[in-house]
C-alpha cells in the first residue's frame, strides 16, 4: 500500500442530534457545499440516496476539472452514509454517532473517512500523477480537505439549529 492509497480520516464534534446532521449531509445538494473538490453531485435515477444509486459527481481543482461516477453503498439514516468512487477505487464513508456534549445535551460524533479497499485505480494514479501533482500529494490535500468538510458541515449544521 502506497501512501495515497492509505485511510484517509477527519472528525468533529456537532452540537446537534444526529439527525439534525443527517438532514444536511444525506441531501445532494449540500455536498459541494462541504467539499473542496466536489462541484455537484447528482444521483441518477431519482434524488434520494441509497444502495445502488448511482451518482455523477463533477469534481475541480484549480482548472483541472474531471467527472466521476460513484455507486452508494451504505445508507443507515442517521448513522452511516457511504459510496464508492469507481474511477478511483476509493469509498467515501459518513459515520455519526449520538454522544453527550460538555453540558450534557444531544450532539453528534462524526467521523470522515476515505479508505481505498483494495488499492487506487491505475487510471486514478495517472490523473493524479499528470494533472494534480502527484497521487501522495493529491491524498494529503484530500485529508486536509475532508477536515474543511466536517468543519463546514458542524457550522452548517449548528448554524441551522440556531435559526441562521
């Protein structure tokens, strides 16, 4: 396993319940919202997500701009939410977990992962290698990333709970 094909991780705590979170992040709409990368995402067939929907995503970093296909694998409301990026070889993986906050009120763990299964397609590592600079460098830009996500989507979330 090279370095850009290790597990990728972010988490954050939400002062809000987990469906309060899942609201936001099970809704296409929200997720180029909370992402660096992702331009639009959009479920083919229907507008809910769940296993087996298939969903086009349009991806951009600076001006390399390339779609992707991703198939949902996982879908469990209020607790798990995941796909899987078919020109990559990665799966993208939303867990939450209820836990208590510092005043023992309702908030939500969440935790961003990306692992690659098996190992990074052939065709991802040169798109990344050609035009992102580099598949190890691509994956550290990506973990940085995935922390600006959960970082906008508890601000998101907690934004919305307070009536912003």
């Amino acid at each position: 396993m090279s370095a850009a094909d290790r597990e990728l991780r972010a988490e954050t705590t939400v002062a809000a319940s987990p469906q309060a979170v899942w609201e936001v992040l099970s809704d296409p709409r929200e997720m180029p919202r909370l992402s660096d990368e992702l331009v639009r995402m959009v479920p083919l067939g229907g507008s809910d997500l769940r296993p087996g929907r298939t969903c086009l995503g349009v991806n951009r970093r600076g001006p390399v701009v390339w779609p992707t296909r991703s198939v949902v694998a996982e879908v469990e409301p209020g607790r798990l939410l995941s796909w899987d990026t078919l020109s990559s070889g990665a799966r993208w993986i939303w867990e939450l977990e209820p836990v208590a906050d510092d005043r023992g009120g309702q908030a939500t763990r969440v935790v961003h992962r990306r692992p690659v299964p098996e190992r990074l397609t052939r065709a991802s590592g040169l798109f990344a290698g050609l035009l992102l600079g580099g598949a190890e460098g691509h994956a550290d830009e990506l973990e940085a990333g995935m922390a600006r996500s959960v970082a906008r989507l508890k601000e998101r979330v907690e934004s919305r709970s307070r009536g912003v």
